[in-house]
C-alpha cells in the first residue's frame, strides 16, 4: 500500500514543476498511469519533454521539464519500487538536507528541507566555527551524466560490468534507461520539475557526499549540503580551502558529469561571529 501510494502521489502531485499555477493539474491522467503495470520506456522509442523557462528563487530563471507520460510513470514505479534501496543509500550521508520525505499530507509528493530550516541548519551548525565556505555545482541538475546513476549507487566498475536495464544486480540501470529515453536518448541531464527527479539528485549527492569522506575532506570540519549547495565550516582558512577544493576535486573528478560539462565554482567565504 505504501509504494502504491507513493507512485499516485508523484504521478497526481508531483508530475509537475511545483512552480506552475493552481489551476495545471495532473489529477485524471496520473490516475491513469498509476493504474499501469509494466514499463513503459524502452531505449528503442525514445521520447521528449517538453521544456519551458520560469523563475526561480532569488529572481534568476531555469528552464524546467514537462516530462513524456511514459517517463513520468516509469520515474514514479522505480522509485516506488525501490524506495528502501533508495533510502539504504540517502542514510550514508550524514551532511545531506535534502533526502526526499514521502507525505500523504502534503501539496506535493515529497519534500525536502525548505529554505528556513536549511538556514537555521547552517546557523546551528557552522556558526561555532570562525570560517566557512560556500560552494555549488552549476547546472546540477541539466549536467548528470546519465550512466552515472548506477555508478553512484552500485559503483563504477560493477554497473559498467554489467549495464542491462533488466539487471538483477544492478537495478539502478533501469534508471539510467528511463531518464536517457525520456529525452531522445541524451545521456546529459535529468529533468527538473518532477518530484521524482529528487530521489535521482540525491542519488548523485548521497556519492559524491561519500566520496567526500572517503578521501578525508571532513576531517577538522563540519559540513551541510542542500541538493548541490555545500557549506563547509572550519577554524582555519587552510582547512575551509582544503576542505572546499577537495570537495570541488570530488564534484569535478568523480561521477557527476562527463569531462565537458563539468562545473563547480567557490561562491564567497565569510566569517561568522563566535
């Protein structure tokens, strides 16, 4: 009952971008497709969204995605079809605040930390620290590299050894496939709009976050990060610029994005009061 009711959710409240107007609904037609067994993509027959610009916060504007019905059904089964895997995998992040929250309750399917608690986040956590850093990566969401999905999930090597959608070690391949065949076959970019396309974003966050550690870039330092916004607070500006620059070599160097469209820029380093 409980993934069956996440996939009416992303298809009836969370198809669309949430900054459409009231009166654009997807009630009726993701009734329709939660009704659907099976998969409805195949690498043979691709698709297209279709793409509109609208603004954003902070009065900047982004291009957002009415995705295909059949990637819009395809996205909701897989991530209702593997929702424990998908949160396994959110738990080993221990910075994130951003892994998407199912509620019935809710206008939309899932919801990740807003603005505020995000603020109040960085003031409980970084403020003890004399340092801290900001960084993002540009274009997050238009510049995943599709393969790397089943990278971040099953690792490099093991999901290349095997990249068959219907794998049954490596599930996440579905994924790669859905989103590939959801805009004519591009391996470049995951839509932006569709509450699902949270769970992908965290996917690629939760590796990268994992990686991060991994290579040593939490030592002597506390970290938050917000989908693809990254604070990084420390007591010594050598170790804020370690930290940032190893964060940045993890975001650049390892599985975001293929090499031409990498993209990751150190947005301002402040003080905070003690």
């Amino acid at each position: 009952m409980a993934l069956m009711a996440l996939k009416h959710d992303l298809l009836e409240k969370g198809y669309l971008p949430e900054n459409l107007p009231p009166t654009f609904v997807t009630t009726a037609i993701g009734a329709n497709l939660a009704a659907r067994n099976g998969w409805l993509t195949n690498g043979k027959h691709p698709v297209r969204s279709s793409p509109f610009n609208a603004s954003k916060r902070g009065m900047t504007r982004r291009e957002f995605s009415f995705v295909h019905p059949s990637t819009a059904h395809d996205l909701a089964r897989f991530v209702a079809d593997r929702e424990a895997e998908l949160m396994q995998h959110f738990a080993l992040s221990d910075f994130s605040l951003s892994k998407p929250v199912h509620n019935t309750d809710m206008d939309r399917a899932v919801t990740i930390a807003s603005h505020s608690e995000v603020e109040s986040a960085r003031l409980a956590r970084l403020a003890r620290y004399r340092f801290v850093a900001r960084t993002d990566i540009s274009r997050f969401y238009h510049t995943i590299y599709t393969h790397s999905i089943p990278w971040a999930l099953h690792g490099r090597a093991a999901a290349k050894a095997d990249r068959s959608p219907a794998s049954a070690n490596y599930y996440a391949n579905r994924l790669d496939l859905i989103v590939r065949a959801g805009q004519d076959g591009q391996t470049v970019g995951v839509p932006v709009g569709p509450d699902a396309s949270r769970y992908v974003a965290e996917v690629i966050g939760t590796a990268i976050d994992q990686e991060f550690v991994r290579r040593g870039g939490d030592q002597n330092c506390d970290l938050i990060r917000h989908v693809d916004d990254v604070w990084i607070g420390a007591d010594l500006p050598s170790l804020v610029h370690i930290s940032t620059g190893q964060k940045d070599w993890n975001i650049l160097q390892h599985i975001t994005m293929p090499p031409s469209n990498r993209a990751c820029s150190v947005l301002c380093r402040s003080a905070l009061p003690c």
